[in-house]
C-alpha cells in the first residue's frame, strides 16, 4: 500500500487519539472513524488506507466499492445518531489525504447545507425561475456553465 510519512491519515489507528477518533469500522481498503469529540454525535470520517490526495485519484477497488461502503457507512451513522439524513463533505485544504467528512444532519442541529461563502438571497433569473446565490459572488454567465458541461460531456464520452 502507498503510504505517505508525512501524513497524518497515514498513520490509521496510531494517530486516532491525536484526531480525538475512533475506529468504527474497517476492511483492506477502507477505514471509517467517528469523532470522540464535538458539536454533532456520530460526525465520522471514510478514508482509503492507500494515500492518495483527492476523489479524482481513486482507482481499481477503491473506486468500485466507494459506493456500497459510503451507502452502508451513512446508513449506520444515521440509525445510530437519530439523524434525518447524513451529509458527505469532501475537502482536501488541510490534510492531502482524502477523507470523506459524514455528517448526521438534525433540523435544528449544528451544520449548514450552505456550500457558498457569503450570505445567501434570491435571485431571478431570466427565465422566471428563483435560485439562491451568494451575495459575494456574481453567478457564472452561461455561456462558461455551458463550454464547461460540454467539456466534461466530452471528455466522459
């Protein structure tokens, strides 16, 4: 397995106590931890054992059995949390490592579905149509949402 010295999410199980988590579950490719501490109970963490930096690295099992674990992981945090729903954060800023932030959700609990910086208002659209948008940031003009569907269209096949 590819392992990174410099990475904390590297070390598995010897680094848990400094992360304030706990193993919950595992397998060879797999590993899921739950916070011991913190706003929301059952907030846990997936990761590959394999290093790698981003989502867009997974590779043979990784990738074939992302969905099923995920599925299966989100399904136990939510029956044991008493949580509605769980949200899947994916973020890279902090450790290069991927780890999939799964967070039970609760009306009126602490976390936000907001993925936008800034406060959120409504805007209309030409079409009629109402969407949220920031209010730091404009919307992106159509024809750069479209060159860009059509890029990733394309390079899907």
């Amino acid at each position: 397995m590819d392992h990174d010295p410099d990475c904390v999410l590297c070390r598995g199980a010897d680094a848990d106590a400094e992360l304030f988590r706990v193993e919950t579950w595992s397998n060879d490719i797999w590993r899921l931890t739950t916070a011991r501490v913190g706003e929301v109970a059952g907030f846990s963490y997936l990761e590959p054992r394999r290093h790698i930096a981003s989502i867009s690295d997974l590779d043979g099992e990784e990738a074939a059995t992302l969905g099923s674990v995920l599925a299966g992981s989100t399904a136990a945090i939510r029956d044991a949390s008493g949580a509605g729903l769980v949200y899947v954060y994916v973020f890279g800023d902090n450790i290069p490592h991927l780890h999939l932030h799964l967070a039970p959700h609760r009306e009126g609990g602490p976390l936000s579905s907001q993925m936008i910086k800034g406060s959120l208002h409504k805007t209309h659209l030409p079409t009629g149509e109402e969407i949220w948008s920031s209010d730091r940031y404009p919307l992106q003009p159509p024809e750069i949402m479209d060159a860009t569907i059509a890029d990733i269209r394309s390079q899907l096949g």
